[in-house]
C-alpha cells in the first residue's frame, strides 16, 4: 500500500442548472488570461499599450486553437476517421487534444499577420510572448489533470498520480496500461502532465532573466527562439514517459521526433535572428511613436466624436425651443379664440341670476298656495278665513293707493299755483 501519492480530482466538470462547464475548458481559458496579462506588461516596457495585445490576442488565440486541434487530428486520424471514427469529436475540444506545435505555429501566423497590418515590430511581440506562453501552457496541464490524462508508466516514486476511477466521463480512465497489460487498481503513474507543467514554469523564470541581462546584447525575437528550444528540451524526455495512445516512427513516439526538429529549427533561428535582426532599442522606439500616434489618433477621434455629439445636441435643443415657440403661440391664439366664450359665460351668468330672481318670486308666489293646499291639516273654514284675510288686505291697498293719489294730486295744483303767481310777478 502506498503510503505517498498525487491524488487525482473527484471531479471534472462544474453543473450549474442547465450547463455543464468543464474543468479543461476551465483551465484553457485561465491560461489565455494569463498569457495576456503577462504579454501586456512586458509589452508595454517596449513601447505598447493593452489595446494592442488585446487586438493581437483576438486574432492570435483562435489561430492558435484551430492549429492545435488540426495537430492533434493530423498526428491521430484513426480517431476521427475510418470505421471507429466520428468526424464530429474534431470540435469537441474539450474531450482533450490540443497540440502545442499546430498552435504555436497557427497562432504566430495570425499574430504576424495582425501586426503587419498594422505595423508593429513582430519579433518585439514574439519576445513579450514567450514566457507569456510557458506560464500558459503550464495552467494548461492542469486540464490534463481534471482529465485524468496523459500521465506517465507505472512508478513507485512516492508523486505517483493515483487514478479515481469513480469520476464519470474522465478520458484517463480508458487509457490506463495502453500497452496491452492490465495494471492493478492501485497502481501509481508517473505524474508527466506535473513534470511538464514544473518545466514550463523554471523556463518561464529564466527567460525573465534572460530578458533582463541580455537584452542588450539579444536581438529582438532570440527570446522567443530560446522559449522553443527551452521548450522541445523538456518535452522530448517527457513524452518518453507517458503511455497514451500516439504514432510511433522507427520505434520512437512521433511527438519525440517533432520535439527534435524544432528544437534544431529553434536553434538556426537564434543564430539567423542574431546576425540578421535588429536590435530591441530601435525596435522599441518604433514601437513608441506608432503607439503615440495611435493614442493621437483615438484622441482626435474622441474629440471629433464629442464635437459631432455637441452639434446634435444644439441642433435638438434649437429645434426643442422652436417647438416650444410654437407651442406658445397657439396658446395664445386659442387664448384670443376664448375670449367670445368668455362673454358668453357673463351671459350664461346673467341669465343665471335672472333666472335666480324668477325662481325666487315663483317661491314667493307660491308659497301661499303651497302653505294653503299642503298643509295636511287645513280645514274649509280655515280657508274661509284665509279668503277674508286676504280680501281685507286687497281693500286696505286700495284706500292706501287712493289716499297716495289724492295727495298727489293735491301736491301737483300746489305747483300749478307757485308757477301762476310766479308768472303773474314777473
């Protein structure tokens, strides 16, 4: 029983509700953000800016992931065709097989591609990368390990990888002992994807330092050159370990022989890059004024932008108060247009109190009739006397009425006197 081993994970995929996110995809996705963010400091120490790497990324990264699956679909056909092949496995990425030349060699060409466009020094960014790229493959390999996958023979060592072999949908567990022999379910495995990932790591950190000291007597693009040849190194006594399916060519596995030959096409790139290159300096300063005049560029454009946006808004709010004018003035002709009405209100109010004061004699009128007939107690000689009362009345007016006629008469001849004698002295 071993007492000392590398646990594999109990898990390899997140659920949340309906989707289902794995641990690979994961791990891809935090090595891109860490080769970008690594990329852009060292970017900017030459020159660049953000916006810069970010553009190259956009292009650079489906590049890259286009050319490793292709790799990976090239070096395996049988697994995506023949007669226990399914073509459509090619773009499900996340089942694993990504391999690292056809990505570093896609992903460079869409990087190259961008930067002449718009006219970047190519081997400054090749240089910003490099260690950018060893970190990211090194966060990679993690995926490996979700998987359960790619790991190497059986070892005693106590880092052994111990398989978990109750993980659902887990790649490793159909490829354990891929050789033909049946290994015991608590065999330790030689922990490559581990191995390379330390790897990976160590040259990230001495290209840094590598950077720093021989920046003056490196041209620029040595650097990346020195990542390839970093790389391949590692890679080719690594992939001896591990037991995974793969080609072999005259006994050797296919990825050993390819590590070979790029490791000898990096080595006549440095030598080619650095009698034939330019030196960073001047490549630096290149840099600085096409970033310069990009920022320059955007600048304008902002200012334009926001000049344009001001005209607009002038032109609304004219037009806004136009309207408003506009407005006002056919409040002020509907104003002039009620004035008619408002005359035919003082009517309406006069013919109001007119009808006020008929309905109030109509009362009066009435009320001796209302008081005579309503009243439930009223008897007939309570009308006869009712009848008396008011003749009474009627005859008490007349005498009064001939009274005030006598003495107007009696008051007019007195005139006519006074106008005789005043007539009769003149």
């Amino acid at each position: 029983m071993d007492l000392a081993y590398i646990p594999s994970p109990g898990f390899s995929t997140i659920t949340i509700g309906p989707v289902t996110i794995r641990m690979y995809a994961i791990m891809i996705l935090l090595a891109i953000i860490a080769a970008v963010w690594v990329s852009t400091i060292r970017w900017k120490k030459v020159g660049g800016d953000f916006d810069q790497i970010l553009d190259i990324t956009i292009v650079a990264v489906p590049c890259g992931i286009i050319g490793a699956r292709l790799y990976h679909v090239i070096t395996t056909p049988e697994r995506f065709f023949g007669p226990n092949g399914n073509p459509a496995d090619i773009v499900r990425i996340w089942q694993g097989g990504l391999g690292i030349w056809g990505g570093v060699l896609l992903g460079a060409l869409g990087a190259w591609a961008w930067c002449h466009h718009k006219h970047y020094p190519f081997a400054l960014i090749l240089d910003a990368a490099a260690p950018a790229l060893l970190i990211a493959q090194a966060i990679g390999r993690l995926g490996n390990w979700f998987n359960q996958e790619l790991y190497g023979s059986p070892t005693t060592l106590p880092w052994g990888l111990k398989l978990n072999p109750n993980v659902p949908g887990v790649i490793g567990s159909n490829e354990m002992c891929y050789d033909g022999q049946v290994c015991p379910s608590d065999t330790l495995f030689h922990p490559t994807f581990l191995y390379e990932m330390i790897w990976n790591l160590i040259g990230a950190a001495l290209l840094v330092w590598l950077g720093r000291k021989m920046i003056n007597r490196f041209k620029a693009g040595c650097l990346f050159c020195c990542y390839i040849m970093w790389y391949t190194l590692g890679r080719a006594w690594i992939e001896n370990l591990r037991i995974d399916f793969a080609h072999e060519f005259l006994g050797v596995r296919v990825n050993v022989w390819m590590s070979i030959i790029v490791f000898i096409l990096g080595v006549v790139a440095f030598m080619l890059v650095q009698r034939y290159g330019q030196p960073t300096a001047v490549l630096s300063d290149r840099l600085f004024g096409i970033t310069r005049a990009e920022e320059k560029a955007r600048s304008d454009s902002e200012q334009e932008a926001a000049r344009r946006q001001r005209e607009r808004d002038q032109h609304t709010g004219h037009e806004n108060r136009g309207d408003d004018g506009a407005d006002r003035a056919d409040g002020a002709q509907d104003a002039d247009g009620a004035a008619p009405s408002g005359a035919s209100v003082s009517d309406d109010a006069v013919s109001s109190d007119d009808g006020a004061a008929d309905a109030a004699d109509d009362a009066v009128d009435g009320a001796p009739s209302s008081s005579l007939w309503d009243a439930p107690e009223a008897t007939e000689h309570d009308a006869q006397d009712a009848f008396d009362r008011l003749a009474a009345q009627g005859a008490d007016d007349t005498e009064d009425a001939s009274a005030d006629g006598a003495d107007d008469a009696d008051a007019s001849d007195d005139a006519t006197d006074d106008t005789a004698g005043r007539a009769a002295e003149d």
